[in-house]
C-alpha cells in the first residue's frame, strides 16, 4: 500500500519596488502570508529591486488576502509617490529662478567679451548685466531651501498617515 503523501503548491509573485521600499514592501508582504524568497537587481538598472515570494495557494481567507494585498499595493504606491514629492520639492521653483539668472549673467558675460572691446559702454552694460544674473542665479538655493521646508511641512503628515494605513492593513490580517 502506497504511503499517500502530501503536496503544497504554491503562489509565486514578484515584486519589482525602489531599493528604499524593499524593506517596507517585504514586511507588508510577509503579513500577508508570502514568504520572502529573496531579491535581485531589476533588470537595466541599478535603483530597483525584483522582490521574490511564495504563498500556499491553499492559504485560508485567501479572498479576504486578496482585497488587502490591493490596499497594501495601494498603499505602497501611495508612500513611494510622496516620497518621491518630498525628495524634488523646492526644485522646480529654485530651476525657474536659476536658469534664467544663469542666461542673465551669460548674456553679460557675452557682452563683455564680444562688445566690450569694441564699446566701452557695452562693456559696462555687459558687467551691470552679469552682477545682476549672477545675484538672480544666486537666490535659487534660499529660494530652494525656504520652499523645500514648507512643502516637507505638508508632506510629512500625508507620509505618516499612508504608513499608518498600512500598518491598519497589515494588522487586519
């Protein structure tokens, strides 16, 4: 008489997240029931990770896991989305005062070099005009640095509450 034996099958899934999140997402994912299988570089790049898990497919609520897995995913996005905010903010205002500076003071410095030999006046004009670039270039980084402050201000509380979120989901399980 044969021995009946028994087999586990299982669920595989993998994950491809921002080196940062791969802690986050491997904790997520093992309250749900995976287990972490490992990580590998993603494909083309060195800033992604390729997340491997592994699931009984005979899980129990495995329904219910389902639903939470899209709030966790969701959620997931969710944080990575407002880091992502936090990591560029100020910089669009700070680019949009600096590079025109920066063309101010090229244009001066054109002037100089290309008119001022020829006029003294236009060499004149060429170093007011180059001063003022360089002093509208310079205002970026305070510019930068005070709107980069009020913006964290407002993206540290929507950050704590998406970790919040997920730390509901995962204790839902």
């Amino acid at each position: 008489m044969e021995k009946e034996r028994d087999v586990i099958t299982y669920d595989y899934k993998t994950v491809r997240v921002k080196r940062e999140m791969e802690a986050m997402t491997t904790d997520a994912y093992e309250n749900l029931g995976w287990e972490f299988l490992g990580s590998s570089l993603a494909g083309g790049t060195i800033f992604h990770v390729n997340l491997s898990f592994k699931r009984d497919r005979k899980v129990a609520n495995k329904q219910n896991l389902l639903k939470l897995q899209e709030k966790v995913d969701a959620a997931l996005q969710n944080v990575d989305a407002l880091q992502n905010k936090k990591r560029s903010a100020g910089t669009v205002p700070a680019l949009a005062v600096g590079i025109p500076g920066a063309l101010v003071f090229g244009t001066g410095l054109s002037m100089v070099l290309v008119l001022g030999a020829g006029s003294v006046g236009a060499a004149i004009g060429g170093i007011i005009l180059g001063i003022l670039g360089a002093g509208i270039a310079f205002l970026a980084y305070p510019l930068f640095k005070m709107i980069r402050k009020i913006q964290i201000k407002k993206i540290e509380p929507l950050l704590e509450n998406e970790y919040n979120k997920l730390a509901d989901i995962c204790e839902e399980v």
